[in-house]
C-alpha cells in the first residue's frame, strides 16, 4: 500500500521548491527557469522525455511545443488526455542551444526523476527517445531497438511496467517513425489494464486493521 495521496503531493512541491533553486550542475547558469514537470501527481501513466527546449524554458512547462501538441492528440486518440497523466524530463534545465544532454548532467538530475517516480507512483512508465530509455531501462540499447517492447523495471524504489516509445520530436521529423509511434501508442491502454494491481481477497476487519497475528 503506498503513501496517501495528499501527503505525496505535499512532497513533491517540497521536491519541486528543492529543483528550482538547483545548482548541481552549470546549466543553472544559463537556464530561464527549472521545467520541474506538469500532470496529475497521482498519475498511473508517466512520460519521461530528454530535456527541456526552447518553449519549455520560457514557460516552465513539459512538451509546450509541436512535439508537445503531438503527444497531446496522441493521448486523446487513445481515450486518454493530458490531465490524466505526468509529463516531465530526464533533465530539468535546457541545455544550450537544444544540445544532447551531457552524462555529468544526467548523473546530476537522476535523483530528482527517482524522487519523482516514488512519489507519483506511476503504474506505467512511456521513456519518450533515446536518453530517457538508456537511463530507465539501464540497457545501452537504443529507440530504434526497443520501442514498444515493455519491461518490468524498477524505478523509485517500486516496480513499473517501463514503455520506451519514439520522442514525438523524432516522429514530427520522419512520417515513418510518426506511423509508428501511433501504433506504439494504441498499446497504452491495454498496458494500463495490464499493469493494474491484482486484487486480493477481502480480509477481515480485523485483519485490516493488523489486530490479528
């Protein structure tokens, strides 16, 4: 049973307060502002993408941009919607000029992902691209190889069902990875279900309460 859902929120403003005054690494020197994350804190479905870009520096905000408006019509072709889900990203400050994340920086933003992971507690985990899949699934394999294969991995000090899927990024650049994004995607639902807690018997009151031994 995890923690309640009031008192986890209530840490992950902590943690976001602790990531906007961040200086672990030098990107804090050239960053509008930390791109923390955005979505339901209580989210059974979690997206992790590579870094902030220009648009989400501006407004502190996830995937604001077209790969933004893309994975949004995504969502909504699969009965899902932004609001149901948590958006955020390996790194939470843009590196110059859209650069590939550098392995001193990764290092440096992990533990706040891993903080992220245990107190949303996500059920599923979509890795958006190659950094955030290398990272999560702890393989050097990457996007091309492994997209739409789930894995059970552990994240955050619990268990998830990890997702790798193209960067929408990617998929706005090449039709084909578009085309194959969205039946990636189609598979969200079912890995929901699949994902969901096994119910368990009902106990006794007493039981419940742990008065028995």
């Amino acid at each position: 049973m995890g923690r309640p859902a009031a008192e986890r929120r209530q840490d992950l403003v902590s943690l976001y307060r602790e990531a906007q005054a961040c200086t672990r690494c030098p990107l804090h020197l050239t960053r509008t502002q930390v791109v923390f994350g955005a979505g339901n804190a209580d989210a059974d479905l979690m997206f992790v993408g590579e870094a902030p870009g220009v648009n989400e520096d501006a407004q502190g905000v996830p995937f604001v941009g077209r790969a933004g408006k893309l994975l949004e019509e995504l969502l909504v072709d699969n009965g899902l919607s932004r609001s149901d889900v948590f958006i955020t990203n390996v790194l939470k400050s843009r590196p110059p000029g859209n650069r590939d994340p550098q392995p001193s920086e990764i290092d440096a933003c992990r533990p706040y992902l891993g903080r992220q992971v245990a107190l949303i507690e996500p059920r599923l985990i979509c890795t958006l691209g190659n950094f955030a899949t290398k990272l999560l699934s702890g393989s050097p394999r990457g996007i091309t190889q492994v997209h739409g294969e789930p894995r059970r991995r552990e994240i955050g000090g619990r268990s998830v069902l990890l997702y790798p899927l193209f960067h929408p990024a990617a998929a706005l650049r090449t039709p084909k990875v578009k085309e194959q994004l969205a039946r990636d995607f189609a598979r969200l639902p079912a890995l929901l279900a699949e994902s969901a807690p096994v119910p368990v018997e009902t106990a006794s009151a007493a039981e419940q309460l742990g008065l028995l031994d």
